[in-house]
C-alpha cells in the first residue's frame, strides 16, 4: 500500500476579533546565512505587518525558528495586539514552546523569552501548520536568507 495523500492545505482566516500571525525561518549551511519571515493578517485576510530580516552569520536551521518567534512575538506586544494565534510549520518549534518544561537546547534560552512573550499578550495561541498553509512566511524567510529583501512592510489604513 502506498502512503496516503493528505488532503490540499491553505492558509484560512483568523476568526473574527483575532490577528493571525505566520512565522517561518530559512538557513542556507553553504553561507550560513539565516533569515526570518513574519505575516500578521486580520479576520478579512488583509495583511497588517510582513517582516523579512536576514541574518548574516547564523548558526542552524532551529536558532532561525527561535529567531522568528522572537522577532513575531516581539512585533505583536510592541503592536499591543491582544487577540493572536501564531502559526509555524515547525512542529518542533510549536512544540518546545507548548512544553512546561524548561528547554535545554541550544535555542532554549531564546525558546524561554518566547513564552514569556506568549503569556504578555493577553489571549494567545500557537499551532502548527502544513508548509502549504503558510507559504507567505515561508517566501518571506528564504528571500531574506538569500539577501534579496530586509525589510518591513506596514498597512497603512490611511489609503484607499
């Protein structure tokens, strides 16, 4: 028997009252250069705040991910958002920061900060995703960690 096929997966909406946040990180070990890729969007699917940064010397495809928590999470309390679910494609990065348990790894410390930063905003969640359901992040990181952008990109609800 032949593996089973899982049905196609895409990216859905924030229930109403709540920001979505999608976080992704890339690591090329030929240069090791890292780089992160953060999309908030709201319950309409209009994109509030997408981030890329790269990171000239990084160190594993893991200190990226924590990177990119940080970097999520960090935007969300300067933003003062209340209502946010964070989603990763990352089950073990979802998973240390779901623990109880102290991580020990080498990112622990940064996976610690994280959810310190998940219990300052007031109604968070994190899960994970299937690569295809957060391909915007995903995008985001690998043009980051190949030098093509750095950049932050803000809605500005002045304009039409």
């Amino acid at each position: 028997m032949g593996k089973k096929k899982r049905a196609h997966v895409k990216w859905t909406s924030p229930p109403r009252g709540r920001l979505k946040l999608n976080v992704d990180g890339a690591f090329d070990l030929s240069t090791n250069r890292g780089g992160v890729g953060v999309v908030c969007r709201d319950e309409g699917g209009r994109s509030i705040i997408m981030l890329a940064k790269s990171y000239l010397y990084a160190h594993s495809a893991l200190a990226m991910l924590a990177e990119v928590c940080t970097e999520g999470l960090l935007l969300g309390i300067s933003q003062e958002w209340g209502n946010i679910d964070v989603e990763s494609d990352s089950y073990v990065l979802v998973a240390a920061l779901n623990s109880s348990r102290a991580d020990l790894s080498e990112v622990g410390r940064i996976i610690e900060d994280c959810k310190r930063y998940l219990l300052a905003l007031p109604s968070s969640s994190i899960r994970h995703i299937f690569r295809e359901a957060n391909c915007v992040a995903d995008y985001l990181a690998h043009f980051a960690c190949n030098g093509f952008i750095d950049s932050v990109w803000v809605e500005d609800d002045d304009q039409e």
